[in-house]
C-alpha cells in the first residue's frame, strides 16, 4: 500500500517526467529538454514530499535562494526559474493545477552583455582569405564559413542540411531550426559558388538526401555541431580574430551587419528563425551602442 506520504514524495517527480516526454514528443530543441531536464530535477529534489497545493511562490522563491546557495550564477537561476514556469504552464494545460506560483517570482535582474561580434572587414578577411594549414577540407570548410557569416544560422542547423534542402534555382536553402521548425533562407553569389566548389569534389555529386557536411573526409559520416565548433574555431584564430569569438559569433554578425545595412527588424527576425521579435532586438542595441562609441571617438561635442 502507498502511503499518502510516499504519493506527495512522488508528485512533482512524476509531473517532471511526463512534461519532458511531452517535449520530447514536440520535437523540442535536444539543449533545451537538457537544461528543463537539469533544472526541474533540482526543483524536484528541493519540493520533496510536497503536493503541487503546498507549493507556492514562497517555496518557489526558497527553490532559487537554494541556487543562490549552491553558487549558481543569475543567468542559471533565471534559466530554472523560466524551466519551472513552464512546468506549471503544462500541468495548467493538462488541469492538474489552476495557478502558476512561479509567475509571482521575479526573473533576477542580467546584467545586459552585448556581444563584440567581429566587423565587416575581419569576416571578408577570414572568408576570403587562404585557407589555413589546419583545414584538413578547405573546400567544405569555406562553405561552412559562407553559411553561417552569409546565412546567419545556428551551428546545429548548418550539420542538419541535406543535399536535397539546398534549392540553387531559388538560391535558397531549406533551414530546419529549433523545434523542428522550417524555413527558407536566402543564399548570396559567394556561397553558391562555394557549394558548387564543393560538390565537385563530392563522389557521387550533388544527388540524394545525405548530409552536405561529412566529417574528415568524404567517405565519413555527417559531421557534429561540436568537430564543426572545433574546427571553425580554429581557422578564427589563425586568422588573428579574439580567440573568445565562437563560431556562433558569426550569427551575431550576419544579424547586427544586415540591421546596419537598414534592414528591417522583422525580416531579420524570420532569417534568424526567432519565435520572438525581443529574441533579435539584441542586436539593435548592438547597432546602438557601435553609433554612441563612434559618435563618442569622432564628434567635438561628444
């Protein structure tokens, strides 16, 4: 027989499993069921015997001061904070709760971190220039850096294309983005003529479904999110830029160089594959600040 004691013991627990398997079912981002996964287990273990009706946001605000403890960082607590918040949301959808306590918690205040991405000048001098001797692949490893300067998308969509998303008639390429969402990105004349390089070296040419991006070699399989990180971290540094810029600084820059160009914040939006139009307001802040510190070097008044 179970003991009422030993039910409450098991309630959030069990609640926590069948959320992530719903987002599992959704197709949600793998990072994100990573980080839910992390942070609700905490939470789990910080409620212990307690009923979703003995949990309000007091306990909620105990469950990050418990973080504070541990010497979690804002941005980690906020996160889970954000992971329990969508919990409730769920258990609110399939009636098992009527409030949602987290939402009387306030997000800790971030401190605002605009990113330095690299300028218009330093991306052409990387793309543009030799290979270096650590490009096992120079002719893939062009197309890589192409794509993610010239398409502005994720490391883990560039792995995901297939031979058959790239659509040269309408010189675009089908991206597949978080939560298995799809759109079509605009492909310029440099990166067509580095897919065209490309697939003449491929064995059996640009036929079928297979990954456009392979490994060391052509005969390996699909490469990872993590070699493709590797690898243009390298050919970065060897081309003299800040060794902290990753390749997803490169998504950074394509946003921030096409705002600067007058490009509208919507477009900009829909090319990054964001849900949300705050998730691309970053980088008008980045134009911003880019203005006030030329503004403040070169303006007599400043």
């Amino acid at each position: 027989m179970i003991t009422a004691s030993k039910e409450a013991r098991t309630t959030v627990s069990k609640a926590v499993a069948d959320f992530l398997r719903y987002l599992r079912e959704r197709n949600s981002s793998p990072h994100t069921i990573k980080a839910y996964s992390r942070d609700l287990a905490l939470f789990a273990s910080y409620t212990g015997s307690r009923g979703w009706k003995q949990i309000d946001h007091i306990a909620v605000r105990g469950f990050l001061s418990q973080l504070y403890e541990k010497g979690l960082s804002k941005t980690s607590v906020a996160r889970a904070l954000a992971a329990v918040r969508s919990l409730y949301r769920w258990l609110a959808r399939e009636g098992m709760v009527e409030q949602n306590p987290a939402k009387l918690v306030a997000t800790p205040k971030l401190p605002k971190k605009l990113p330095r991405v690299p300028t218009i000048e330093e991306m052409n001098f990387v793309i543009d220039g030799q290979m270096p001797e650590v490009a096992a692949f120079p002719e893939r490893d062009r197309l890589m850096l192409e794509l993610l300067y010239g398409c502005g998308i994720r490391n883990s969509e560039l792995t995901g294309i297939n031979l058959d998303d790239i659509r040269l008639s309408a010189e675009a390429i089908l991206i597949r983005g978080k939560g298995k969402k799809e759109r079509l990105v605009p492909i310029g004349a440099p990166a067509l003529e580095a897919i065209r390089n490309y697939w003449a070296l491929l064995p059996k040419g640009p036929e079928g479904n297979a990954p456009v991006f392979l490994s060391e070699t052509v005969k390996a399989g699909a490469m990872s999110p993590r070699i493709l990180q590797q690898r243009l971290k390298q050919h970065l540094a060897a081309a003299g830029l800040d060794p902290g810029f990753t390749p997803h600084k490169l998504r950074h820059s394509y946003a921030t160089h096409m705002l600067d160009a007058g490009a509208d914040l919507r477009s900009v939006q829909e090319l990054l594959g964001h849900a949300h139009l705050a998730t691309t307001q970053v980088y008008t802040h980045l134009t911003t600040e880019r203005l006030k510190r030329a503004y403040d070097q070169a303006h007599p008044r400043a």
